[in-house]
C-alpha cells in the first residue's frame, strides 16, 4: 500500500510568482533569530535518531548549517546531504545522498529521517521511494513533487544547468523529467505507506507555485508564512519540523 499526490507532471513549467518577495527572505532569518524556536524552547526534544538535511536547486549543505545546529540543540543527531552543489545529475546526487543515509544509518543503528528543501525535498521523496527501509520520515520545505512549476528565471538557470551537464557526455534526457535514471522516475511513484510524510509549504512562495508543493492531504500539509528560500530559516518551519519528528513512532529496526 502506498500514498501520495497526484502523479508527477513531467514538463517543467513556468509560474508567475512574485519572484521580488525573495528578498524578504532576511526577514525569516531576523524572526527565527528572535524566536525562543530558535534555542530550543518550546518544541519537543528530540531522541537522538538521526536526521539528514538536504539542499535546494543550486544550493550547497552550507546554507542549512542554521537547520543542522539546530537539530542538533534540541536532541537529534543531524547530518549534513553530502551531495556537494545540487546543479549536477540527479542520479549523481541520489547516490552520494544515499551514501550518507547508510553512513547515519550504521553510526546510529537506526534509519533516517529526511528534511529536504526544494529540490532537495523531491531528491528525498526519491530516495524513500526507491530505499524505504532506509528512511523513517520525509519533511518537505518548498518541494514542487507534483511538477516543476517555478518563475521563468529559474527555468533559464535550470536549462543552463542541463546544457553543462549534456557537455560532459551525459545523455540529452539527462535533467530532465524525461530522464530513464531510477531517481528521476521515482518520483512519479507514491511514497509507500509506511512512511509518515510532511509538506511544509508558503502560498508566499516566489520560486515556485506553492501548490505543487502539496500533498493535497489536510493531515499532511502544512502552511508557513515565509520565502521560498526563507523556508529554510523560517522560524514556523521550525516548529513543525521538531513537532513532525517527535508525532513519527518508535524507530523501526
């Protein structure tokens, strides 16, 4: 048995966001400064299982290094994604991903929740697709899973991308929806059922259309006020993430 939201739509899409609300995204970084959030008041504890932090399109693990430490202060053991700059290869990417979940997996005996923000939150929904007995949950921040609809600058960005990529050998569907890889055509695939999901998403949102980052799941889905890119430092994100992992059930052995 599994769950999910309608079927991934394969062709990337333009969306008329408001791409000028990006620069706000200072604003979410001031709130979760000045949040008691932010040192750990407020939320639930963690168990110390272990949690892996995945970067968005074009982004590096470093700036989710305010989201590590955190995790980290209020009792989980987080990791950082491993997978270097997510412009590259999707499959390249999957497996360096996959080889931090096994690393977490055997330092801590127990399998791993995933925080995934945009792009890296469908990289994660890959990943507990194709490796379900790896992953204990699956937050989304911003994840467009149900089809690439993003501002028509992004779409730019992504097709150069995809032409540097081709210029090393990879083949034409290489970045592509239309990509063979196994990674790429998980995502047309539902999550299974055995584990709990969460798509935290902003209709504020000037990357992406905010309702392709849904579940189209009231018990799910769960709306901010922040930044695409805030997302990742808001201080309501935050929150529901902490009380995310504490609702996931004893870890599976």
């Amino acid at each position: 048995m599994s769950i999910g939201p309608p079927a991934f739509h394969r062709d990337q899409r333009p969306a008329a966001v408001p791409i000028w609300r990006e620069a706000l995204l200072g604003l979410d970084w001031l709130r979760l400064r000045s949040s008691p959030v932010c040192y750990g008041f407020g939320v639930p504890r963690g168990d110390g299982a272990p949690v892996v932090v995945v970067p968005g399109f074009l982004g590096s693990d470093w700036y989710l290094l305010e989201l590590y430490w955190w995790l980290r202060r209020i009792g989980y053991r987080p990791y950082l994604s491993g997978i270097g700059r997510n412009a590259e290869c999707f499959d390249l990417l999957a497996g360096r991903l996959a080889e931090t979940i096994e690393r977490a997996r055997r330092e801590t005996g127990r399998p791993v929740h995933l925080v995934g923000h945009s792009l890296g939150g469908m990289l994660s929904r890959s990943t507990a697709i194709a490796r379900p007995e790896t992953v204990a949950s699956l937050i989304t921040l911003g994840s467009p899973f149900q089809g690439i609809r993003c501002h028509p600058l992004l779409i730019r960005v992504s097709r150069a991308v995809r032409d540097r990529i081709h210029r090393r050998g990879q083949p034409a569907e290489c970045f592509t929806g239309d990509c063979p890889c196994g990674p790429v055509q998980a995502l047309s695939e539902p999550l299974p059922a055995g584990i709990p999901q969460s798509a935290i998403y902003t209709r504020t949102d000037g990357i992406v259309d905010w309702r392709a980052c849904r579940n189209d799941d009231p018990e799910t889905d769960f709306e901010v006020r922040s930044t695409h890119i805030g997302l990742a430092f808001s201080a309501a994100a935050f929150r529901l993430i902490a009380e995310r992992l504490a609702a996931v059930s004893a870890p599976r052995s």
